[in-house]
C-alpha cells in the first residue's frame, strides 16, 4: 500500500498568506500562480488518497474475506469432531449399558458355610470371573482389610499371609510374591469389587464351589470342612455299630437256631 501524503493546513496556509515573499523569491510568480500550484498539489494529494483508501479498502475486503472463509473451515472442522465425540460417547454409553444390563442378568447368591452371605451390593460376574464387595467377607472370616487411596489398593492380612491388590491391574503379591490375577478389580456404585475365588482360596481358606444353574458360589471354610468330615465319620461309625448290632443278633438268632436243632437231633437220637 502506498503512504498517504499528509499535507497540512499550515503548510496551506503559509502559501496562501504569504504571496508577498513568494513573489519577493520569485519575481514572475503571481498570487494566482501561487493559489493555481497549491490547488494543483492539493488535487494530486487528494487523488492519490483516495487511491490508497481504495487500495486499503480492497485489501480489507480481501483479507475479511479470507478470514470468513478461514472460520467457516474452522466451523467445519469443529463441527465434524464434536459429531465424532458424540458418536463415540454414544458407543461408549451404550457399552456400558449393555455391560450393565448384562452384569445386571449375572447377579450370583454368594453362601459361606450353609449361611447366605448379605453383602452391601451385590456379588456379580465379569469376565467370567465372580466379583464381590470384598470387606465384608474378609472381616467376617477374621482377617483384616485396608484401603491406600493413593495407590488405590487392598492389603488383606489373615494370620501370617498378607495379599495386596490395586483396583484396575491384574497385578497382585501375595507374601511378597508378584503374580497374575486373570481379571482386574474394580469399581462400580461407589463399591470396590475384587475377585472373589482369589482371594477365598489364597488368604481366607475357603473352598470355592460353584452352582451354574442356580448362580450360587459356596464357599466352605476348612474349620467347617473339618467339622463336616468329623460329623461325617460319626455318622458312618453309628451306622456301622447299628449294622454290627442287627449283624451280631442275626448270628445270635443263627447260632440259637442251630442249637435248637442239634439238641433235638440228639435228643431223637437218644430215643431210638
């Protein structure tokens, strides 16, 4: 864009009021020369100013135009990622649905030693795994549970074993020992759950049975497994002492039986 002459009005002015020094300087200019030239100088500035506004002026229509087409771009790039976000917050929402419903349907009856277990949520299954809100379980087999909210994990501690587990890895160490959970805990409805037949079996000493047709898990304790065997063996040693009691008087009925019949035989025999 081309600079704009300024011409001032003092500079105007100087040559307007002045005719007596420019004719001093200048012997063949006139008052009319003078007022000609300054006119002449003030058409030329004007000409060229309204050059440059129009220059500046198709340079603004220009550049708006640009810019117009710049945000309707950008209007079209933002409006294609939001539809994007949007259909993947849909998928995402109806996995989770799904997910739900489907948790929903495996909701499992958990029963510790004959007794159902009443746990503050339910027991579900995910991944083909039993979950369960752990606290009450492990409190009620005696041991003992803690919860690290910085690292979100459980150290559940029974006797001389301890085991730690962190919500959303399959990491665990059990006696200092790492290994390898098969599905992660977890947490749902503002309850952490953690993989029921894990922990049964490595820490509290329950026996895991479980029920398909019914979604029932059983879990028997091994002092009640003790209890149940013992109960067991007494049974079967009072049926034994009723089967050798009906035995012993069957051999006494035999053994009188044939008593009888060898003194009468002898006695038939004495006769003849």
């Amino acid at each position: 864009m081309k600079l704009r002459k300024v011409i001032t009005l003092t500079a105007i002015s100087a040559m307007l009021i002045s005719p007596v020094s420019a004719f001093a300087e200048n012997p063949a200019s006139t008052l009319k020369d003078t007022i000609k030239a300054t006119e002449q100088e003030i058409k030329k500035d004007t000409k060229e100013a309204k050059e440059d506004i129009k220059e500046a002026k198709k340079d603004l229509k220009e550049e708006a135009k640009e810019a117009k087409k710049d945000l309707k771009e950008e209007a079209k790039e933002a409006k294609k990622d939001l539809k994007e976000e949007a259909k993947e917050a849909k998928k995402d929402l109806k996995e989770e649905a799904k997910e739900a419903k489907k948790d929903a349907k495996e909701t499992v009856k958990v029963t510790v030693n004959g007794k159902e277990l009443e746990l503050e949520n339910p027991a579900i299954i995910k991944a083909n795994r039993t979950f369960i809100p752990v606290r009450k379980l492990v409190e009620s087999s005696g041991a003992k549970i803690e919860w690290n909210a910085k690292d979100r994990a459980f150290t559940i501690t029974k006797g001389e074993k301890v085991m730690t587990l962190t919500i959303g890895s399959t990491d665990m160490v059990v006696n200092g020992k790492a290994q390898k959970l098969e599905a992660a805990p977890f947490i749902a409805d503002n309850f952490s759950y953690l993989p029921l037949r894990v922990i049964c079996e490595e820490i509290l000493g329950y026996k895991v049975e479980w029920k398909a047709e019914t979604k029932e898990v059983i879990l028997t304790s091994q002092e009640s497994k003790k209890e149940e065997v013992k109960e067991k063996i007494e049974e079967k040693t009072e049926e034994l002492k009723e089967d050798a009691k009906e035995l012993k008087d069957k051999v006494a009925e035999k053994t009188g039986d044939a008593k009888e019949k060898i003194e009468e035989k002898v006695n038939e025999n004495k006769a003849k």
